[in-house]
C-alpha cells in the first residue's frame, strides 16, 4: 500500500507538480519547439502536397496493394498508444491539480464551479500553467500522428486523401488551442487521447499478432472510439455555447475565434467519418474491414 501511495506521489510530481509543467507558458518568442505561425503553415503547405502528390502518382500506376512497410504501422501504433496514455494521465492529474489549487477563490466569489472551468476558461486565460503544458504535449503529439495519414496512402487506404486533410486541420486545431487559450480543450484532450489509446493499442495488438489477435481482428474499436469522440466533442461544442452565448458565465468564453475553427474542423471529421463507414462499407484502422458481410484487409 505504501509503495503504491510512494507510485502515485512519484508519478504526480513528474506529471503535475514538476516546476518545468507548473510554470510552462506559451510563447513563440520562447524557443518552444513548432510554435510559430511560419513553421505550422509552413508544414502544412509541404505535408499535405506530398501525401495527395504520392497518392496521386500511386493511383496513375494503378498501384491497388498496399505497399511492403513492415514493422512500421504497428510500432507507429504502439508509440502512439503511449503517448496518448502518458498526455492523458498528464492531463487528468494537471486538471485537478488546477481545481485543487483554485479552488478557495470559487467559494463566494463568483459562480464558476470545476465543470464550468473545464468548459469555458474566462476571458483573458493565458496559456500557461499545468494544463496547457500538455496542451502543447498535445499539439507536439499532432505531428507524430499526421504520419498516419502517409501510412494511410502508402497502405492503399479509402478516403486516404481525407485522411491527409483531417490530420492536417488537426494540427492546427491544436495550435490555435494554445494559440488563443481555447476552452473546453482540457476536455477534448482527456477523450481524444484516451480513445488514441485504446484505438492505437488496439491496432498494434492486431498489427504485431499478439494471441488472440486474430480472434479480434474485425471488432469495430476504431469505430467505438471515433462514435465516443464526436459524441464527446458534440456534448463539450453544447456546454460551450450555451455559456458563452446564453449568457451562463459573464463576460462569455475565452477563445471564440478558435472556437470557429474548430466547429469547421469537428464538421470535415464528421465528413471523414461518414465518407469511410458510408454507404461503401467499414474501412478503419485496426487492420481488417467489414463490407456487405466481408472481410478483407484494408
């Protein structure tokens, strides 16, 4: 018991208290790796060209199977399950450390509660502190997870092209977060990276053929998560207007702008979403698809 509680003080110090997350502050001018509006649009103007301009040259070969990648898809994935697990338990732990910490200055002096600070931030947030750490954490994890979009093209994936676009607005969806203080992104954080993590677990388990693996090679888990999320950002999209509009916290939300932004960006996912399990049958990333009563690998 001991050693569990001396495990939970560790892990809390290095995933909330330590004085490099508490005092983290977003600054472009601060040396922060990809914080400038010239590298994101920069990698933007070079990263979705050359996927579409692969596709494009894959498909003028008419080049149907996908191409010999090896280890990569399931060690991709398995980097990616843990570094959305360790952004997720970072996030949780940083969340309640701000509502611990806060908390006396909500007691009689204004209506904000801990679900209303996880919705709608106040007007002037900076971001800095614990949560936008692994905001950036985050935003930083973006790019690791836009390689899964080349990996979609090189695979011969439907809807690859969306794909490409949907992980490209993702990445700026991630910087304007930081960028304008966004609200309720701790709480799209918390499903996104915990879906991540059961998705992307998922399919290094199928991908490496662990046992069982192939027992479990049609469940629909990548759909499971991408349903909880939309569900998730819908809900948090929901909370976030009617405070902000209908007049619940004085003075609205902080980052309306990117607020904007991302309604654009949830509406082209939701569009991937439908184009990939439309009419055309299953096709996901945990290694097999379902169509018209089939199964056959993607």
């Amino acid at each position: 018991m001991a050693a569990a509680a001396s495990a939970g003080d560790v892990a809390r110090y290095w995933l909330a208290e330590h004085p490099a997350i508490v005092g983290f502050r977003w600054s472009p001018s601060g040396g922060l790796w990809f914080s400038t509006w010239a590298f994101l649009l920069g990698f933007l103007a070079a990263y979705i060209p050359l996927c579409l301009s692969i596709d494009a040259l894959l498909a003028a070969f008419r080049r149907k199977r996908p191409l010999p990648l090896g280890p990569l898809p399931p060690a991709h994935a398995l980097l990616m399950a843990a570094v959305s697990a360790a952004i997720f338990t970072g996030t949780l732990l940083s969340a309640v450390a701000e509502i611990r910490d806060t908390r006396w200055s909500w007691r009689g002096r204004s209506r904000t509660t801990p679900l209303r600070w996880l919705l709608c931030f106040p007007p002037g947030t900076r971001s800095s502190g614990r949560v936008f750490f692994w905001s950036y954490a985050y935003y930083l994890s973006r790019y690791l997870h836009a390689l899964r979009g080349l990996l979609a093209v090189l695979q011969r994936r439907r809807g690859a092209a969306a794909r490409v676009c949907a992980h490209a607005a993702a990445v700026a969806m991630a910087f304007l977060w930081l960028e304008f203080s966004q609200s309720f992104q701790v709480l799209a954080i918390l499903a996104s990276t915990l879906a991540h993590a059961v998705a992307f677990g998922f399919r290094f388990w199928v991908g490496a053929g662990l046992p069982a693996a192939r027992a479990a090679r049609g469940a629909p888990v990548a759909l499971a998560c991408q349903v909880g999320l939309l569900g998730c950002n819908l809900a948090c999209h929901a909370g976030f207007v009617w405070m902000h509009f209908g007049g619940a916290v004085a003075g609205g939300c902080s980052g309306i702008g990117a607020w904007g932004f991302n309604t654009l960006l949830n509406a082209a996912l939701l569009w991937v979403f439908l184009h990939c399990y439309g009419k055309r049958g299953v096709c996901d990333d945990d290694g097999g698809a379902t169509a018209a009563g089939s199964k056959k690998a993607l």
